[in-house]
C-alpha cells in the first residue's frame, strides 16, 4: 500500500511541477503589471488625500488664521508632497518602461508644476486673507471692534454693517457688498460719517475683491481653477490605470487557455487515480463507516463485538484512536461546560455590584458638586459688592479643591469687603473636603470678631493645623490663599498671601502683591506670623486673583507650563479694552494655551473691578505700595 501511494504522490508531484512552471513564466508578467497598479493606485491615492487636504480652502474656516502664522511652513510642507510626487511618477514609469510597459504620466511634469504653482498661490492667498485674528479679516474685525467701542452711538448702523459683512462672507454673495456700499454711502451723505468707519469700508472692499478671487466658481477663481487642474491630472492617472488594466486582461486570457488544457488533463488523470483507489479502499471505508455507526448509536461507549470488528490495518488503527478521542473529547467537554456555566453565573454577579457601585458613586459626586457650586459665592452675590467681576471656576473633576469667599461687614463706622481665593490641597473630594472646612473656618473667625486680613490668616492657619492634625499623626494638608479687605470708606486695601499673589491692574500695568512663603497648614520649615501690605485703589483698578492650575497648566506649542511671564503678558495685552471684552478675551486665550492637553489641576480666575469714584493720596499708611510697578511689593 506504502508503494502504490509513493508511486502516486510521484506522478502528481510531476504533473504538479508542469502547472507551477507555466504558472511560473504566466504570472511573472502578470506579477508586474499588478506592481504597477499597485504604483499607479498607491499615486492616485496619495494625490485624492491631498486633494480632500487642499478642499478645506473651499471653505472659510480656522485653517487660514493657522497658515498666517505658519505659512512658510505649510508651504514648504506642499512643495515637498509634489516634490515626492514627482519622485513617484518617475519610479513607477521607470519600471514600466524595463518591463515593457508604455507610461504617458512622464509627461506630466510641467502640467505638475503648473499644479504646485496654483497651490502655492492658494496658500499665500489664505494667508492674506485669514479667517479672525489675522490677515484681511482680523484687521478689519480689529478696525470694526475700534469703531464698535469708539461710536457707541452709532451701534444700529454699525451693528446693520456687521450683518451685510457676515452675510457677505456667508454667502460670496457681491449683493450683500452693494448693500453695506450703499449704506456707508447714505452716511457720508447725511455728514456724520467717522473717519473710521469709512477706513473699515474700504478695508471691506480690498476684502472683498480677494475673497471673491480666491472663492468665485468660475475659471477665474482660485480654487474653482485648481480643482479644475487636479481633476484633469487625475483623469490621467485614471488613464494610466486602464491601460495597465487592459493589458493584465490581455495576459489573464492567455493563461486561462493554456491553464484549462493542463488542468483538464490533470482532472482526467486524478479521475482514473480516484476511480482506482475507491474500489480498493472502499470496503474498508463502509468498514470504518459502519463501526463509527455502531459507537454513535450506542452513546459513544465501546462493546466487544464493535471491537472485533474493525480491520487490523491503517484504517483500524484510524478508528482505534477516534473511538479513544471522543470518549475523552465527551468527558472533557462536560467538565468545560460546568467550569464556565460556573463561571459566567459569578462574572454576572460581580459585573452586576459594579455597576451599581459606579453608579452611586456617580451619583454622590454630581451630588456633592451640586452642593459645592451652592456654597460658592455666586457672581449676582459679588456684584452687589463690586463695580463689576467676572469669575472662570473650572475644576479638573467634578468637585474640586479651589473655593472663593466673599463676607461683607457694615456695622457702625465700618463699611468692609472681605474676599479670599483659595487652592487646598490635591483636587477631587479631597480638596473639596478641605474648601468647605476652609469656607466655614473664615465665616466663624470673621464672626468672631478677627477682622485684619493678617490676623485672619494666622488664625485660620492655626484652626485648620488643629482639626486636620493630632499628637500621634501629623498631616501636611492645608491650602494656598490670597485674601485682601477692601475698605469702602477710604478705599484701602489691605492684602494678606499664603503663597498665592494678588495683582491690581491699573493704568495698562501690574502692581504685583506677593503672597508670604508659608501654606495654611501644617509644614516642616520654620513659621512666622502673615503681614500685610495696604495699597490705595485708584478708579478704574482691577483686581486679579487666580489658583496655580492657571500658571501650570501644559499646553501651547512647545507643550510647556503657563507660567506667570505669559498670564503677565496676556494681562497687559488686552489691559485697555472694558472688563467684559478683556475677561472674554483672556479666557480664550487660556483656553487656546490649552488646546488638546489634559487639564492639570483646578483653575480658578477672578477679575474684580471695585468701581472706585475719586482719586485719593496715599499717606500715613504703614506698609504702603499704591503706583509700585510690577514686581515691586513690601
């Protein structure tokens, strides 16, 4: 039987030799024209991507504030994609041409050129135009926001102008440009037009004729003309595939014929070896088939007459070791059922409990940052004592550790405000445990008669050292906190810090208190009693208090820390403009510091502007920094 079967395997083995050496010689040719459609395709495809890329210009969008600022580098980043381009067509027609293949795409280097060129002039127009802070648009937006604060009066007419410019840039529509022509005509002819408002207008219409050029669907415009270009150079792309197409259909023919020959004889001869072979092994295997049968039917269990049966051969020794596998098979699949039927019942279990432990936990913390959110001042609450404020409260969790509090004592001669701005210790529950411990400890002291911003420091730091801490452990939570009294009958402020800072803004400058370096708790270095430092306010000062998630906090381009230089910087930036317009602006600001990048810590931000009415001198204060510049403190 071992030699019938050698004798077998050999003949196939020979006839399967033929086919692999035709199939050889066939699929070699065909092997290369499918590298270059797999060259032709890798090309389309790079070329559709960058064109969905440089589709986003067809719409006006964050994309050109981004290439105003970084437009050398997107440039570049452009001139090598067609660079490599460029690269990729020569390669793919090079190897079609040493393997016989003819390739048009050569011949579209200048047409390639021309392609770069146009992208190139998109990218600087965009640049030129910009979409909110930069280019065109942001300095008309920054001349509308000049006559927007300088005209006050003429809020309806310049608010009717706004409107045609959004409708304008909307829609391309010249329509909307005609309308705010006309009304800024309307006005120069009344004779109360600005001088402003008519440099807006004509910034309006450089604008204007650039977004037209840049958008308007006709061969004139810029993108309608480069999409026009980039389809007909993928049309030769396209081009290039079909032919190649052609060609593996072509080869494919040839070889399906030769193949259906050498096949053919190979079924006939596999025919006559199985015709062969069933009749000599066929008794056999109705032999097998039949003791398989017996063993099925009586439940996968072995009976002596089953065993005399089966012949003592290749083929008994087959059914031997499968009458030995399926028993085992039967026994240990039961034991796998039961182990998982037991399993399964004790994951549902634990699943189940987990799921209603998150859930409550859930629930409890929203609860508690309910609760939180009503223990915090609200901004009504701070407006009945001030001018004006504006609070950004954002902790990293849903609670957190930073808390402000605000307590207003009139009572006979005294008319005083007191606020205070907190960071505890950590975030989460805990430093939101220790914000309300915090909060309660000020209004008992303050109840209690401690009305000194130094006194009232002191006292908390020995309150919260003795309810947070005892003889046998010692624990080194506490907090940072800047609080200062504002008194309203001579508008001194007096200031106290537990290393949080309090800045005044006045007159496009910083006057910077620092806090003392000592925390509100228990701490290993050495003590000493909180001072104070008294500052005259002036009209027009604002007040700015904010936790250290602001200044640490990761982000921008190079993904570093904040820092107080670029909080700094960012005060004194926008330092002229109203409170709600220079809040507004510096949050955004924060937020795009920020980006993608996970929050770091709680952040808390104050602006408060006492409103104070009459300029007073500043003498017989101890302690005195009124006018100091940045830096500068007692």
């Amino acid at each position: 039987m071992k030699r019938l079967f050698l004798g077998v395997f050999g003949g196939f083995c020979v006839v399967i030799a033929l086919i692999g050496v035709f199939n050889f010689l066939y699929f070699f040719r065909l092997h290369g024209i499918q590298e270059e459609l797999v060259c032709i395709d890798n090309i389309a495809q790079q070329a559709q991507e960058h064109k969905e890329l440089m589709q986003q210009f067809g719409q006006h969008n964050e994309l050109f504030d981004h290439i105003a600022v970084a437009g050398p580098r997107i440039r570049s980043s452009n001139a090598a994609f067609w660079e490599h381009m460029r690269a990729s067509l020569a390669a793919c027609c090079g190897n079609a041409h040493q393997k016989g293949f003819s390739c048009t795409l050569s011949e579209n280097d200048s047409f390639l050129d021309k392609l770069e060129r146009s992208e190139q002039q998109i990218i600087a127009q965009a640049a030129v135009l910009g979409f909110k802070e930069f280019g065109l648009v942001g300095r008309m937006r920054e001349k509308a926001h000049e006559v927007e604060s300088g005209f006050p009066r003429f809020k309806a007419r310049l608010l009717m102008l706004r409107r045609h410019e959004k409708d304008f840039l909307m829609r391309i529509d010249p329509a909307y440009h005609l309308k705010l022509d006309d009304e800024v005509r309307q006005w120069a002819d009344e004779g109360t037009l600005p001088p402003a408002v008519a440099s807006y207008a004509q910034q309006f219409d450089t604008l204007s004729s650039a977004y037209i050029h840049f958008f308007e669907s006709r061969p004139t415009g810029m993108i309608f003309s480069w999409n026009t270009q980039f389809d007909q150079f993928q049309h030769r792309i396209r081009i290039q595939r079909s032919a190649l197409l052609k060609a593996s259909f072509a080869e494919s023919d040839k070889a399906r014929i030769v193949n259906l020959l050498i096949n053919s004889a190979a079924i006939a001869l596999a025919l006559l070896c199985t015709i062969f072979f069933t009749r000599r092994f066929s008794k056999q295997v109705v032999h097998l088939q039949q003791t398989m049968e017996q063993y099925i039917a009586a439940n996968y269990s072995h009976s002596p007459d089953m065993l005399l049966k089966i012949p003592k051969n290749e083929f008994g020794k087959i059914t031997l070791h499968f009458l030995q596998l399926t028993r085992k098979i039967k026994a240990d699949l039961q034991l796998l059922e039961d182990r998982v039927s037991r399993r399964t019942r004790s994951l549902q279990t634990k699943n189940t409990q987990l799921e209603i432990q998150h859930r409550e936990i859930m629930d409890s913390l929203k609860y508690a940052r309910d609760l939180q959110q009503s223990l915090l001042v609200s901004r009504s609450k701070i407006l009945r004592s001030f001018h004006d404020a504006d609070v950004f409260y954002q902790p990293k969790d849903l609670v957190g550790g930073d808390f402000y509090w605000l307590k207003e004592i009139r009572k006979g001669k005294i008319d005083r405000v007191y606020f205070a701005l907190a960071d505890c210790t950590g975030h989460g529950v805990p430093g939101a445990l220790l914000s309300v411990m915090g909060m309660n400890a000020l209004d008992e002291l303050i109840d209690a008669g401690v009305l000194q911003p130094a006194d009232l420091l002191n006292e908390l730091r020995s309150l919260i050292t003795r309810r947070l801490n005892t003889h046998e452990d010692k624990r080194y939570d506490g907090m940072d906190l800047a609080l200062f009294c504002w008194d309203r009958k001579t508008d001194l402020l007096q200031f106290a810090g537990a290393q949080m800072p309090l800045w005044i803004l006045r007159e496009g400058q910083l006057i910077e208190l620092s806090g003392q370096r000592m925390p509100i708790g228990y701490t290993f270095f050495e003590t000493t009693a909180f001072g104070e430092q008294t500052v005259q306010l002036q009209p027009d000062d604002r007040i700015i208090l904010f936790s250290d998630g602001i200044v640490d906090q990761f982000g921008g381009v190079k993904n570093r820390k904040m820092g107080k230089k670029v909080l700094r910087e960012l005060l004194l930036k926008h330092a002229n403009e109203p409170s709600p317009v220079f809040f507004s602006k510096l949050i955004r600001q924060l937020e795009y510091w920020k980006g993608t990048t996970e929050q770091t810590d709680d952040c808390t931000l104050l602006l408060l502007e006492p409103g104070v009415k009459t300029v007073r001198s500043v003498s017989g204060h101890r302690s005195s920094v009124a006018g100091l510049p940045v830096g500068l403190s007692t």
